[in-house]
C-alpha cells in the first residue's frame, strides 16, 4: 500500500487516517502529527474555519490530532486557533475534522477533483 501511496495513489485521511499517514507510521507524508491533541471524547467540539480553496467550513473534531509540523511540500489548507488541521501533499489529502459528518460536500468535492 504505501508504494502505491508513493506511486500517486490518491488518499483521503481524516482524523486516525491524518495519524497514519505521518513520519511515524506509513510515511508517506512529510509531517509530524500529535494524537489526542484536542483532549478525550468529552473535549469534542465543532468550529467554523477557513479551508483554502473553499472558503468557511464546518469542521467537527473528535478526539482529534492536528499536525505539529510539515515539510516544503505539504500545502497547509486549513488552521485553527494556530494548529494545522487541513494539508495536501501531492494526491494525499488530510484533515484532522470529520467532513462526513455534516451535509457540506465540498471538502470531499476537494478531494474529487485533486484526483483529476
């Protein structure tokens, strides 16, 4: 799997996708991630941020991680309160939210047309 990753496999990570997407697991994204960084279930929550490309976006974080830390070829797409919750790396696409769980398409629409 991860050299078809490699290869251009087209991959969507949310939440423990983004995790094992990371240096410390298949690698196959040049960033750094910090699992539970939004606390236990009970530090849930759902905010409205910016997604680049697309505009404010409901995002809903459960148990979430977000990204510590990317290299020169990961496109950052979406921060809140300073972290990293939203890149891109060539075919690859993270987010640290559930996009799935609201009736918003875009983000998944995002996701379509970068796999061309």
């Amino acid at each position: 799997m991860t050299e078809a990753i490699r290869g251009g496999l087209p991959v969507f990570g949310t939440c423990a996708g983004l995790i094992m997407l990371d240096h410390s697991h298949l690698g196959t994204m040049d960033i750094d991630v910090k699992r539970n960084a939004y606390g236990r279930q009970l530090g849930s929550f759902v905010t409205n941020d910016d997604f680049k490309g697309i505009g404010p976006f409901t995002m809903t974080f459960i148990r979430a991680p977000y990204i510590t830390k990317v290299g020169r070829d990961v496109d950052v797409l979406s921060t809140v309160d300073g972290h990293i919750v939203a890149a891109r790396q060539g075919t690859q696409l993270v987010t640290s939210f559930h996009p799935e769980l609201n009736d918003d398409p875009r983000v998944h629409e995002y996701f379509l047309k970068m796999c061309g």
